[in-house]
C-alpha cells in the first residue's frame, strides 16, 4: 500500500462523496448540490471544505481538472481515484455484511 493509499483509506465521507460524484464531470458547486441530495441533507459540504478536498485530490492524483470556464474548474474521478473508491466501496460492504451476520447471530 502507497503513501496515498494509506492516507486515504479508510475514507472520510467527504472524500467519499466527492469522488463518488465524480464519476461523471462535475464542478464544485455541483458537487456540494450532488452530496447534499445523496444524503438528503445529511451532510452540506461547505467551500472551503470542498475546495480544501479538491486541491489535494487532484494534487494526489485522485482527481484532475477537465476544463475551466470562467474561472469555474469541472472536474473528474481519475484511474486512482476510482481505484480507491472501489475499495472503499468493498470495505463499507464487507462492514456492514459483517454486521448484518452479527445481528442474525445474537438474535439466535
């Protein structure tokens, strides 16, 4: 496991999300919409959090700008980004497989 692995996995939902919508292109904006309707209002990522996260992504490598218009950057997941959301994704799954197992034991 890399530097950049370990400092990421596991997730903060905030990187969660933001690579999670970043599967198709997105702007910052779109994303702070994006993850405030996925988790219905749960969490409301503020600016300076999402912009904060989409520096260092991208300067990690996780993310990369694919166009600019005025001055509004749009962004998108790259091959290490959706590496490690994949295994993200299998780490919540085997979590919570792990407890749906643990609750149908207790309850024998």
């Amino acid at each position: 496991m890399n530097e950049i692995t370990r400092s990421y996995l596991p997730m903060t939902e905030t990187a969660f999300y933001i690579l999670l919508t970043l599967q198709k292109v997105h702007y910052g904006y779109g994303i702070m919409q994006d993850v405030e309707k996925l988790t219905n209002g749960r969490i409301k990522l503020g600016a300076g959090t999402i912009y904060g996260s989409l520096s260092r992504m991208e300067k990690d490598q996780l993310i990369e700008v694919v166009g600019e218009e005025n001055r509004r950057k749009s962004y998108t997941a790259t091959k290490l980004g959706r590496e490690l959301l994949q295994q993200e994704i299998a780490r919540i799954s085997e979590l919570y497989h792990n407890a749906i197992q643990m609750e149908g034991n207790n309850n024998e």
